[in-house]
C-alpha cells in the first residue's frame, strides 16, 4: 500500500494526530507526513504512505500558500493566540496604506530568524520544548523566499493576508515581524494552508474520510 493522502487537517490537533489516524486507519506503520501545521493551524497536510515516505523531500520542498489573520496590537510567547500576552502598543492608527506597503517590503529572497517555538532542535532538544521552560537560544537565520504577499481584509485590530513562499517560512515569525515594522506588536490568530505545489485546499479530504479509496498512487 504506498501513495499519498491530501488531507484538510482540522483545527486543535497535531500533524502526528494525523499520522496516528491514517496508521490506524489503514492499519499500516509506515506513514509520515510532509510539513508540519500547528495545532492552531488547519488545511493541507500531505501524508505520504508506504515507499512514499521515501519523498518526503520532494514533498516538503514545494511552495506552500496561506491565509491567515494577523491580530495587531499585541505580542504574544509564541506569535499566536494560543501563547501569553508580553506586550504591545495601540494600532489605531494604523491605515490600510501603511499595511500594504509593511507588507511588499517582505517580498523577495530574505533571511527569517526562526521562532523559539518550532520544532527546530538544538542540541538535540526541539526549540519548543526548551522555550516551555523559558529558555531562549540563539538562532541562525534562514533563507526564504516570499513570492506574493497580499492584504485581502483590513478589520482592525485584524488583517487578513494571503502568502505564497517557500519551504521554512515561518508565518507565526512573519507574522510577530508585520507587527514589528507598524510599531505596534502583532501575532497570528488564525491560520489556513490552502495550497503545497500542486494541490490545494480543494482536493483535500477529511480525517474522517480517510481510506483507501483516497489514496492517490505516485512513482518517483
């Protein structure tokens, strides 16, 4: 049994909660997935089965697209709303303009410090898990590349954004970083993953869907 499942994962589990449910489902071990999403976060997750674990790298080097909303005026412990509230300052102020233009100034080939909470290790310990602790280390910068980064709603405190960028993006980072420039603190609240290369939200089953059926063969 070997291909690949296209899967819309819902919001308050992990990747691995996936995992597990296709492991159980097909009653086989050698599953994994290609990119992980956040508890917080929901939409395509790829899940590669059998000899299609072997592509794991193809798979999680594809582009990837987002919308998310970006609640500003506030920092939170781990750029979301799931983490505490450390700071922020008003974004009254603040004009669908000057959104649009803190927004083109990421576009383009960049580096992006990655954020204490990822599952990047150090030392053999996940940055997250040290960051529960409270300890923070130093990080290197990564090379990434945004190739479309547009506004689609402005609510305030709230901005809605659509992202297309490359493997490594972290949208929490960009995210607190938006925040940053418009000198007024900001974290994702919520988050969707709409497209990975070639598939999209649209070809995405459900967790409850998954069965053999849904399966979609690849050779490499």
């Amino acid at each position: 049994m070997n291909g690949i499942f296209i899967i819309n994962k819902p919001l308050g589990i992990t990747s691995h909660d996936v995992v597990d449910c296709v492991r159980k489902n097909l009653k086989i071990k050698r599953v994994g997935h290609a990119g992980t999403l956040d508890p917080l976060a929901t939409g395509v997750l790829i899940v590669l089965v059998g000899t299609a674990t072997r592509l794991f790298d193809k798979f999680s080097g594809l582009d990837k697209e987002y919308i998310a909303t970006v609640t500003l005026g506030r920092v939170t412990t781990t750029g979301d709303s799931q983490g505490y509230v450390i700071g922020g300052k008003s974004y009254s102020h603040i004009t669908q303009e000057e959104v649009k233009a803190v927004l083109n100034h990421f576009l383009g080939e960049q580096e992006q410090i990655p954020p204490m909470f990822s599952a990047i290790k150090h030392q053999g310990k996940k940055l997250y898990q040290l960051a529960r602790k409270g300890i923070e280390v130093a990080r290197v910068p990564r090379k990434i590349l945004i190739k479309d980064l547009r506004l689609l709603d402005f609510n305030l405190p709230n901005i809605e954004i659509y992202l297309r960028c490359s493997k490594g993006t972290y949208v929490r980072k960009l995210a607190e970083d938006i925040g940053e420039i418009l000198g007024c603190g900001g974290y994702v609240s919520k988050i969707e993953r709409t497209g990975i290369g070639e598939f999209n939200i649209e070809d995405a089953i459900s967790i409850d869907q998954i069965n053999v059926g849904y399966l979609k063969p690849w050779k490499n």
